[in-house]
C-alpha cells in the first residue's frame, strides 16, 4: 500500500477527513445505507461486497496460544475525542508504537464498536475497541480489544467525561492519556489477515485480537451507545480461505 492510498484509508477510518453530513449519506448502519448494501453505494466501496479477506470474523476458542508476544510501546498520546457520525474515536499523538514479528507500528487513533464486531464462538461482546496503526509505508495493523460488562474501565471513565453527543463534535482532552490502560495483563491474541470494517472495506490488514476480554460498566457501554445513537458493528464476515493463526 503507497503512502496516498493509506492516507485515504486511514482518512476513512477515522471519516476526520470528511463532513459528517457527507459521511452520513454515504453509507450507515441500517437501511438501504447499512453493511449489506456498502458495495453498492460507491464503487469504491467494491471491496465490500466481493472481498474475499474481510473483517470483522468469527473465532474459534483456544486454550493456549503459539503467537509470539506483541511489543507495546505506548506513551500518554490520547490528544482529542470526535463523534464522528459513526463512532467515538480517540486521535493519538505520534510517539507509540508496536511492534509484530519485529515490524513497527505506530498507533494513530483507536474507537468503539457496540455491540463487538468480532466474535468468539459466535458470542458477540458489548463493546469492542479497534486501536488503529500504521507502518512508515502505510500498511495497517489492528488490535481489538473486547469488553465484557463488569467494573468500570479506569480510561473510558476519563474519556467519556467529555463524550461528545453530536455529530461532527470534538474536544480536546485536558490531559493526554495512555491507551495502555485498555490492554489486560494477559495479551494472548488471534491473528489473521482481514480489512477494514468500515467502507471502503480495504484489504491488506493485520488483525490481532487480544483473547482475554476486559471490562466497561454498565453505564459505560450505555454512555456510548447514546453518543453514538445506533449499533455501529459489522456483521461478521466469512473467513473463506484464511487461517487463524492462535
């Protein structure tokens, strides 16, 4: 992937790069505008519709993993909150890294899902953070964190104290926070080759799922939910040819 196509991609990730309004009529999540429809919509959403590598997936339960450990190597960089019509997303400051099978990656923003969009054994999650990397030549990596319903998370607690409830809303945060403090003790992850989950649906990204949920309270997931107005997942998508590495 060259540096302009990853600049679009991630632009789309994210949906910063373009009005709300915009971002609205294109596509959504219900309707003739919801995920069963994206490939329609634009033909830059193709990928959507006959991608053969798509994400969110369902996956299977392990007992142990083989995967060697990930290198997390974040900073306090959370700089700014935006409900961007489809999610809230976090913007990251540059600084943080990971790094996989000796390949550096650096965090650039991480936002939500409700319900998850992965699953485990076809058990959706309430909620499910996506942090969003990229490399110096624009390939991108994910980590997904799953939640269950539990005790409150100590860093959502600080973000969602400035959630912002409309659309193109943003602020920034009064002091930078470390993502960090979303990741469990245990980081034993699956790992496959999926896309984005949001139109245009691009291909080429590495997924790590961190196997051990960790939790959100009640009252966080429904803070989100109101925020965003809607479920914003994905339905999960077949694996066909692909492997599951665990």
């Amino acid at each position: 992937m060259n540096t302009e196509l990853a600049a679009l991609v991630l632009a789309c990730v994210s949906l910063s790069a373009v009005s709300p309004a915009m971002a609205q009529h294109h596509w959504g999540y219900s309707g003739y505008e919801g995920p069963r429809n994206w490939g329609k919509l634009d033909p830059k959403f193709a990928a959507c519709a006959i991608g053969k590598n798509q994400s969110p997936v369902n996956l299977p339960s392990f007992k142990k993993g083989q995967q060697k450990p990930v290198e997390f190597d974040y900073k306090g960089g959370a700089s700014e909150i935006l409900n961007n019509g489809h999610t809230i997303e976090i913007e990251y400051r540059e600084g943080s890294s990971l790094i996989v099978d000796g390949h550096t990656y650096e965090l650039k923003q991480f936002h939500f899902h409700a319900p998850s969009e992965n699953t485990i054994n076809g058990k959706h999650f309430p909620l499910e953070g996506h942090l969003v990397h990229a490399d110096k030549d624009g390939h991108l990596a994910v980590v997904a964190i799953l939640f269950n319903e539990g005790p409150a998370n100590p860093l959502i607690a600080s973000l969602w104290q400035g959630i912002p409830s409309k659309v193109g809303e943003k602020h920034e945060l009064p002091e930078p926070l470390n993502a960090v403090q979303l990741l469990p003790s245990d980081r034993e992850y699956y790992r496959f080759a999926g896309s984005l989950t949001t139109p245009p649906c691009s291909e080429g990204v590495t997924w790590l799922v961190v196997r051990k949920p960790v939790t959100a309270s009640k009252e966080q997931i429904a803070a989100f939910s109101k925020a965003v107005g809607f479920a914003n997942s994905r339905p999960v998508q077949p694996l066909n040819a692909r492997r599951v590495l665990m």
